[in-house]
C-alpha cells in the first residue's frame, strides 16, 4: 500500500474511532493501519497535528526527521458520515 493511501485510510478511521469511542472495531481497524504506517513504512509518532482551513495536518517522523502531510478535511471526515448516515451502525 503506498504511504499517502495508508495515511488517509488511518486518518479517516482515526476521525471514526475518536468520535465513536466505543467502537471497537474503529480501534482495531486503525490500530491495524498504524502498524502498517510503523512496519511498511517505518513513520513514527503519526499523529493529527491539527486542522488549518479546509485541511487536516498529519504530523510524523521518519529516519529521525519531522514531516508533514495534509488531506482535505471534508473527504476525511466522509466515512464518519457515512457511518453517521447509516442507522444500521448507531
């Protein structure tokens, strides 16, 4: 899976399981995209830096250096909606 693909999955499933804290199935799904991020592309301290305007900011280390990747807000947040949306999941 490439880097920026495994970022965005965690992230979106991240937004999920802080929203939903009693999902169980939300935290082992994004435990299981943060072991990819660690394993597959040995990234460190992956974490949401914050939101600026309409995007989300990724915050992590790799080879000892800081780095910083940004997803749009509204196309990472789509999953928790769709769950929201789905009566079948509340």
């Amino acid at each position: 899976m490439k880097l920026e693909d495994a970022l965005f999955n965690w992230l979106q499933i991240r937004i999920v399981a802080d929203a939903r804290p009693d999902d169980n199935a939300a935290k082992e799904t994004e435990s299981f995209f943060a072991e990819i991020l660690r394993d597959d592309h040995m990234l460190e301290n992956v974490r949401i830096e914050g939101v600026v305007g309409t995007m989300i900011h990724i915050r992590y280390e790799r080879e000892g250096k800081s780095k910083l990747h940004m997803f749009d807000k509204e196309h990472a947040e789509q999953l928790l909606g769709d769950i929201t949306a789905n009566p079948k999941y509340n």
